[in-house]
C-alpha cells in the first residue's frame, strides 16, 4: 500500500514541478525534509522516552494488569458471548489497556492473540471460520473507533512545530476520542442485536 | 465555566497526576523506579530510532509533493468541492490518508503545522483528528488476515461511523474552542 502511495507522491510531485517550473524548490524540499525528520525524531527521542519509561514503572507497579482487570467486566457487557472465555477476554483486555495507554508495542501482539482465540471459538461452534464472527467485528471496530487518551505522538509534533502549549489537546482529544468509542460502541450493540435476531 | 476553560484546566493537570500517580505506586509496590525507567526510555528510545527512516521517507515525499505546488493545487480543488461545507480543504487529504497510513498522514499534518502553526484553528483540528481516528483499512488488513477471516461482515460500516463521530466532534470541539 503505502509503495504505491510513497512513489505516487514523489513521482507526482516531480512530474508537476516539471511543469509548473518549481524543480529548483524540489531539490531544495527534498534535502531539508531530511534534515527535518531528523530533527523531528531527536524531539521525539526525548518525549517517547520519557513516556515508555514511565510505563515501564507502571507494569512493574501492577498499574496496567490491575487496569487490565478492572475492564473485565465492561468487556462482558460488549461482547456477551465471550462472557466465559476466559482466555480470550484477557487478550481481549489486554490490546485495549494498551491500546488506551498509548503502547502500541503491546496491543498489537495481543490483538492478534484475540483474534486467533476467537478464530478458534467460531471453529469450536461449528461455525465457519471464514466469516468473521460478531464479536470479532465488534472487537476491531472498539479498536479503530481509536481508544489511546493521551496522543504522546501528536504532543511531539506539535511541541517541534513551536505551539505555546503542546498539551493543550489532551483534554478535548479525549472527548472526541469518547465520542468516536460510544458511537462505535453503540453500532456494534446494534448491529449485534440485529444478527441474532436474525439468525438465531 | 466554558468548555474551553474546563478543556484546557484539565489538559494542564493530567500529565504531572499521572506521573505522581505511577511513581508513587511504584514506590508504594518497592519498584525499582528510576532503574525501571531507565530500561522502558532506552525502549523508546529504539522505537523512535526503528521509525526514523519511515519518517525521512514519508517527509521527504511530502516536502517534494508540497514544493512542486501539487499541494496548492489539490487544495484548490477540494477546496472549491468543499465550500460549502465548510471544511478547511488541507484537512481532507490527511483524512482520507489517516485511513490507510498513520504515517503517511503524519507526514501531511506536520506540513499543516509549518504552513499554518500547530495553535491555529486548522492545526488544532489536524490535532485532534488524528488523535481520535485510527487506520481503519490496515488495522483490519492485519487483524483478519491474521484470523484468516474473509467476510468481514458490518466491520467496515461501523469502523466509518466511528471514525466520522470522531471527526464530527473535533469540528465540534475547535468550533466551540475558537469561538
């Protein structure tokens, strides 16, 4: 994906520049972009740091497994038929604290894990596994409708590019990350619904 | 109390209560806080060094695309399509690309914030955006492939409803921010 897309965009670019006579601020665009990403990642050195290492307290602390309890429950109501798998519900938990913490390191390999078990729950019901079951659907749709409350990333980027108050987004990035979760939460319950009246 | 004060009062405290936070539990549970530290910041520190090249690569290509005007063009065009709607046109591509490339769009919002500054209305929304939307088609690309799933049944549709939430109240958000 991202080949076609990277060539698409110099290709393009160059391409126009012929054109339109910009080939001299090509040249010029292409060196100091480097030399800006470069910047960029020495920024990002410091706050990334800065923030695993405190996560690395925090799961040392017990803080992320405690957290990642605490959600059980709430997962029991989202996907009601997993109520008793015990196994999946943790990956399950797991990918989404991480996932709410910013440690995309983590939620991956435990996203992954989820699927798989419940890849293994649909062939244990005899059901087709080609299929993506509801609660699969339901689980990668929590997951896109974009959980993490603190954007670490995007406190970087906007501290390089000089805002007075980089952190000022925390707050109202939360708010619209909870609108983005209920509106996904509600359409996964919906849909739900709707499949097992019509199924079952 | 407006919404922006209550927004920006809370936006101050949060990072220092969540440092208090895990540094006292830690001390309270006989962590070894500060060598722990240590150990998870030299992780980071390999993780930014692994997307370094990414970001040089996906810079570059935005900074090539931005200097041949072909930026300034499509935002012309979009921008004329999307008057009436009145969404900022720079806005548009960093959606659509957010879909498929995290970092891809990150490479666009960055030249949002050096043509317009992150403070401004249009880089507080890039913001929050990208703060509140995932990469709808590679997230599934990697989780049902991994499942070995093929229908992908209401996935899709209910991915786009919570991506446009999240749009919609950033919109929302920065409109009641700015006045």
């Amino acid at each position: 994906m991202l080949n076609y897309l990277w060539a698409f965009m110099i290709l393009t670019g160059i391409i126009y520049g012929c054109f339109h006579g910009t080939m001299a601020e090509i040249s010029n665009a292409a060196l100091d972009s480097a030399k800006e990403a470069v910047n960029l990642c020495i920024t990002m050195l410091g706050v990334m740091s800065f923030w695993t290492g405190l996560m690395q307290i925090a799961q040392k602390a017990g803080i992320i497994a405690s957290l990642t309890q605490k959600i059980t429950p709430f997962l029991r109501f989202l996907f009601p038929s997993l109520r008793n798998e015990q196994r999946a519900l943790e990956y399950i938990s797991t990918n989404v604290i991480a996932n709410i913490l910013g440690l995309g390191w983590a939620c991956t390999p435990a996203g992954l894990k989820a699927m798989e078990e419940m890849r293994q729950i649909q062939l244990r019901c005899g059901k087709n596994p080609d299929i993506a079951s509801n609660e699969m659907c339901g689980f990668l749709i929590l997951n896109i409708s974009s959980l993490q409350l603190i954007p670490v990333n995007m406190i970087v980027y906007r501290s390089q590019y000089g805002s007075v108050n980089p952190t000022a987004i925390i707050a109202p990035a939360i708010l619209a990350t909870s609108f983005s979760t209920l509106a996904g939460i509600l359409f996964l319950k919906i849909a739900d619904a709707r499949s097992r009246r019509h199924n079952y | 109390m407006n919404l922006a004060n209550v927004l920006s009062n809370f936006s101050n405290i949060i990072i220092p209560l969540v440092i208090f936070y895990i540094v006292a539990t830690g001390i309270a549970n006989k962590v070894n806080v500060y060598d722990e530290f240590l150990e998870g910041a030299g992780d980071g520190m390999k993780t930014v060094v692994g997307i370094m090249p990414t970001l040089i690569g996906l810079m570059i290509a935005v900074g090539v695309l931005r200097a041949s005007g072909f930026l300034d063009f499509l935002g012309q065009l979009l921008g004329r399509i999307l008057v009436s709607f009145s969404v900022p046109a720079p806005i548009i591509p960093v959606i659509l690309i957010k879909m498929f490339s995290s970092s891809a769009a990150t490479g666009l919002v960055l030249d949002i914030f050096k043509t317009y500054g992150p403070d401004s209305n249009i880089g507080f929304l890039t913001s929050l955006i990208m703060s509140s939307t995932e990469t709808i088609f590679y997230t599934m690309s990697v989780y049902f492939l991994a499942a070995k799933v093929k229908k992908t049944r209401y996935t899709l549709p209910g991915a786009l409803i919570a991506t446009l939430a999240g749009i919609v109240a950033s919109f929302w958000i920065v409109g009641s921010i700015f006045g």
